[in-house]
C-alpha cells in the first residue's frame, strides 16, 4: 500500500509506478484515481476588480457522495493582511440554502458593489451541509476606476500666419475630470531638424559599393552644403556652443518623458534615440574640410577597387556587375555635378566612361533581347524601370557620344514613354518629366506635371503629397527620395513658390515620425528643404502663443529651431485657456501641441480623432456548415455563456512611422 497527497488540484490522475531489484529486474503498473471530496465548491473567479464596478461571481457546488446533501453556501469578504471580515456594501443573498441529488451540482450566484476604499480584497466561498463542508478563498486585485489620460492638440502654423485653436477638454465641465498638468510646446522653425539629421559618416562598415559611394555622396553634399549655406554651419557651431550635447542635440525621442505612457528604455527604440542624439553631436564634423577630402578620396579609391573589367560595380568585390548599382552610381555623380560640386578628375571621369561603356553594353543586350522575342516589339507600350532609368541616367552623360545601337535604342524607348507616360506611377513620372524637360517637349511636361496636381492630397498639416507614394527599389528609394524627384519635375514645370512650400511641408513632416537612416535621400531631402520655395532657415522671425488673455513667455528657446516647452500645474489651469492663438512671423512652418493630463472615471473617457486611430472590434466565432464565422456583437446576437469571442485592433495611421 502506497499512501501520499496529491497535489492541490482535485481531477483524474494519472499513477505509473517502475520498481526493479538489485538484479535489475524490473516491472510495471498504471491505475487512475480520482481525487476528490464529497462536498465540493468550483468559484468562477475574474482575475481582478474594479473599483465602483457591480460584479457577479458564480460558484458551482457538487455532491460526489452518493446520498443527498443538504445545506448552506455562504460568500465573505476579508482582509487578506488582517484576515479580518469585510462588510459590503449592496451584497445580496449572502448566505443560500442548497439541496443536491447523489453526483449532482447546482450554480450559486452573489452580487456586490466593488467598493472603493481599497487595494485587494479577499473572497471566501464557503459550503456546508450536515456532514461535509469545502471552501475556497482568492485574494483579488482592485483597479482604479480612474486613470491618467493624456489628450493633445495639434497646431500647425504657416510662416506671417496667425490662427486660433480650441482645447475643448481644458473647458470640459465633467464633475469627474480632474486635470493634472497642461504642457505646451512648440517649434518656431522646425526646417532645422531636418538639418540636425544630415548623416555624418566615416568609412561604411560594410565594404560595397553603395556604402562607399553613399560615404561619398553624403560628405561631398554636407561639404557643399556648409560652403553654400554658411547660415547652416554657423548654427551647428553655435548648438554646441549652447550645450547642445544636452537638450538642443538631443534626440526628440529622449525628449517629454513625463507626457508619454511608457519609458523610452522599455521601447524597441532606446538605441535609435541613442544613436540619432551621438549623430547630431557630430553634426560639426561634416564641415570639416579636411576630413572630408580624406573619407571622400579613401571612397573613390575603394569605388575604382569596386568596378569590374567590364566598367560595371558589383555589390562587393568578386561579385558581377549590377546594371542597378552602377545606374545609381552614375546618377550619384551626377546629381553632384549638377550642384556645381566639383568632383571632376582623370580618376573620376575614367570611372564614369567605363561605367557608360557598361550601361550602353547591358542596354544593347536588353533591347536585342526584347526585337528577338517579341515580334510585336515596335509597338510596346510600355518599357522596363531599368531602362526608363538607364534613359534617365544617359541623358545627363550626352556629353559622351552614343554609338548608332545606343542612339536607335534610346529614341525608341524615349519615343514609347513620351506616348505612354499615363500607364506609369509616381516615381517613373518624374524621371519622364526630367527627360521631356531635356527633349524641350514642354507639353507632355506639362500634362505630367498637371496629372501630379490632380492626384495629389493638400492639406494644412501635411503640405502637398500622394498617399499612394511608396519606395522603389532603384537606389534604395525611400519615399522620402521619389518625393524629391517629384519636387524636382515641380521645379522645371514652372511651379509656384506656394506649390515648392507645401512639398518642402510634407518632407519636413516625415521628420516628426521617421529617423531618415538613408543617408542619400536624407541629403537629397535637406538639399531640397535649402534649394526650393521659400527660404525657411532666416533666423528672423517669431512665434507668440496665447492662451486665454495669457501671452506665453518662454523661460527660454532653442536656438535654430526656436523650440521651447512650458507648463502649467492643476491649480494654474484655467477654463479660458482652451482659446489658443498662435502668430507667427517667420518664413518657415512651424508647429507646436499642447497636453492636457488629467484624471478621469474610465467609463466616461471619450474616444478622440488623431492621426493615429486605433478601433476595438468584438467578433463571436460561429461555426457553420463553410466553415468559421466572425460575427459582430449586438444588440440582435448579445454574448452568451460558452461564446468563443475574438478580439481585433485596427490601427489606422495617415503616414509612415517608424515610432
């Protein structure tokens, strides 16, 4: 006989036995038995409370004997610390009588007011009859009813613009809403972010030719950048000047900590923020002539390392020649021509002819490919990216002769996208306006650049855009960089300054939600922000914020950005603060929030409109003769005990984020 106590649960077990002797011989056994008592009481209980909540807990009780069991159940409240009885307010039925049949079970059912006062609460279920009793208790959680919300106000204003804003919540007459802390901040000129994110960088830690060439290309374009704007480079010299090893270079991530739900470091991103604050400390480097001159000359060298014998750059070295990587290259080059950079040498200018001897080569191969398996190849209608962007990138090396199979394949295929540009997107359009623009066939330009206007979104926050713009394969293309190709078709179909504004809006835009780690479309982006429409880096200009009858009076502000942050504590805020009026005198947008913390019953928070919308769905999960169902829960099918609910968020947002 074998006697010992079986773990708390009362179930079937399982019971295996193995015995063996000094000789090893060895034997088996398995039986199953029940552990089980002859009264016995199985609560239904939640894993937590609710403060102020109405709450119904259910117990089944069994009679395992096998006479019939008469008695009382009863439910209690104590004080899991003390052990002392709790008294409950609006607590029904607290004791109920109970009549049982031989392997019978009945439901009992309390109802309570969740009281208020406390932090856990104990619950004791008790079942008694003349000659068996069982009982259970559960130490339960109680969770305020209230909790801390945090509620903005965007506010976006253009430059000589004064506009009024209202903060309903801050005149909210809700006798349960008790506010906390109402936070302002603002940016004055927010195009110097957009600067503060120029890459800054040594030798590429992979050794390929992108990454060298983006080494180049990022420091060749700083350098022309510091030389032609000397406003940017004076106001990176006066941030650290400042301290801006403190706040001013610090990453916006790092930044408001006492507004956000969690702690930056309990976030995927805590290395970014890290990151993005060590490259904005840096920022001093990227005029630093000399080293430039030494990261762009070891670039060139590893480049012309990099370059096949047939004049075509392969990924890494022993690789074959990407018409894609050498394509991008060349364009690189001459993007920076085109800025007047002066990147001309015997080393360079040999580089570049033989990768046009590659190009030409690859595309001579493409089009015998395409008259040899199509038959109807005169009247395609449409042409690969790769070639429409090997037309784009021949087109700003005329200077080199074409041979007579590269002049017929490039009328053609100039010829096919000039009648069909309709059929192509967003990014493709820019490359045939540029090279219409070339042709001086300002009609079909024109049609492109009117086509841009009618598909295209305008709005007050985010400028001019196009939803549906998204990233490219050819150069690593963000949909930062096809935005630039697009300002770019803007810029030579004769656009206005109001248009190149509202570009310049959506790009500076993405810099709120997005660390821009493409070192080429994050130079291409702050060229554009420098290059086009108005001029936002003036320093003049001011920005006066007033709520109520209260002019705002920073402590102090960035320099550059003009960003300054104030704050006001629950006895300071008063109702007539919910008018806000923003003037603001500079060249540039600027933008700013305002934050209303405060503490409120959760029944009564209020979903609120942003651009970031997130949807609670309930669905039951039916099972039919196809297969499984969701249906939504209403008032015509309510839940009912045993329903398999299925729960679906749907996050909703009107731009890319990568936070």
């Amino acid at each position: 006989q074998i006697v010992f106590d079986v773990p708390e649960s009362n179930t079937r077990w399982r019971f295996r036995v193995l015995a063996h002797d000094k000789k090893l011989n060895t034997a088996t056994t398995e039986a199953f038995t029940v552990s089980q008592k002859e009264l016995m009481v199985t609560p239904n209980m939640p894993r937590f409370l609710r403060q102020g909540d109405r709450v119904s807990i259910a117990t089944k009780i069994s009679n395992l004997s096998d006479s019939v069991q008469q008695g009382r159940v009863r439910m209690e409240f104590f004080n899991p610390v003390t052990d002392e009885i709790i008294d409950i307010s609006q607590f029904e039925n607290i004791e109920q009588e109970f009549t049982l049949q031989p392997s019978a079970s009945s439901d009992a059912m309390w109802m309570f007011d969740v009281p208020t006062n406390i932090d856990v609460i104990g619950i004791r279920i008790i079942a008694q009859s003349a000659h068996f009793s069982d009982g259970e208790q559960h130490a339960l959680a109680i969770l305020p009813n209230r909790m801390l919300v945090t509620e903005s106000l965007r506010m976006d204003v253009d430059g000589g613009e004064t506009k009024t804003f209202n903060f309903d919540k801050i005149n909210n007459t809700s006798p349960t809403q008790e506010n906390y802390r109402l936070t302002l901040e603002f940016t004055s000129n927010p195009a110097w972010y957009a600067v503060q994110a120029l890459p800054v960088l040594g030798e590429p830690t992979s050794d390929n030719a992108v990454s060298w060439f983006a080494s180049f290309y990022a420091n060749s374009i700083g350098a022309y950048i510091g030389k032609t704007y000397p406003k940017v480079s004076a106001m990176i010299d006066s941030w650290k000047k400042q301290g801006g090893n403190e706040e001013t270079l610090l990453s916006n991530l790092q930044k408001n900590e006492e507004l956000k739900n969690i702690l930056l470091q309990e976030t995927p991103w805590v290395l970014d923020a890290k990151n993005e604050t060590e490259q904005k400390q840096k920022l001093s480097l990227l005029f630093d002539l000399n080293r430039n001159r030494n990261i762009t000359q070891t670039a060139l060298l590893r480049l012309q390392d990099l370059q096949t014998t047939e004049g075509g750059w392969s990924w890494f070295k022993g690789f074959r020649p990407s018409i894609s990587i050498t394509q991008y290259i060349l364009y690189g080059f001459n993007q920076l021509t085109g800025l007047n950079i002066d990147i001309d040498s015997d080393q360079v200018n040999s580089m570049k002819l033989n990768a046009i001897k590659y190009i030409d080569a690859e595309a001579i191969r493409r089009f015998e490919s395409l008259k040899k398996y199509n038959k109807d190849w005169k009247n395609i209608k449409s042409i690969t990216t790769t070639d429409l962007e090997y037309l784009f990138v021949r087109s700003s090396y005329n200077q080199h002769q074409m041979d007579k199979e590269v002049s017929e394949l490039y009328n053609f295929y100039l010829s096919v996208v000039e009648k069909n540009w309709t059929s192509y997107g967003l990014y493709e359009r820019s490359l045939i306006a540029q090279l219409m623009n070339k042709k001086n066939n300002t009609r079909v330009l024109q049609d492109i650049i009117k086509s841009y206007r009618e598909h295209s979104v305008v709005s007050d926050e985010l400028g001019m855009y196009w939803p549906n713009n998204r990233a490219n394969v050819f150069m690593s293309q963000s949909a930062i960089s096809v935005h630039t190709f697009i300002m770019d078709a803007f810029k030579i179909g004769g656009a206005t300054d109001d248009e190149m504004n509202n570009l310049k809006k959506w790009l500076l835009k993405q810099k709120q939600t997005q660390l821009w780690e493409s070192t080429h479309a994050t130079a291409d982006a702050v060229y554009a922000l420098l290059s086009s429409g108005s001029d936002w880096f003036s320093v003049g200009g001011t920005t006066q914020v007033t709520l109520g009858n209260m002019l705002v009076e920073p402590k102090s502000s960035e320099l550059g950005t003009g960003y300054f942050k104030e704050a006001w504590s629950r006895t300071e805020i008063s109702p007539d603060m919910a008018n806000i009026t923003v003037a603001h005198t500079g060249n540039s947008p600027s933008w700013g929030a305002l934050y209303l913390q405060y503490f409120e019953d959760m029944d009564k928070i209020q979903k609120s409109d942003g651009s970031l919308d997130i949807e609670k769905m309930m669905f039951i999960e039916e099972t039919t003769p196809e297969g499984q169902r969701l249906v939504s829960i209403s008032e015509e099918r309510s839940l009912k005990i045993g329903d398999k609910v299925t729960v679906r968020l749907a996050v909703r947002s009107d731009r890319d984020m990568e936070f």
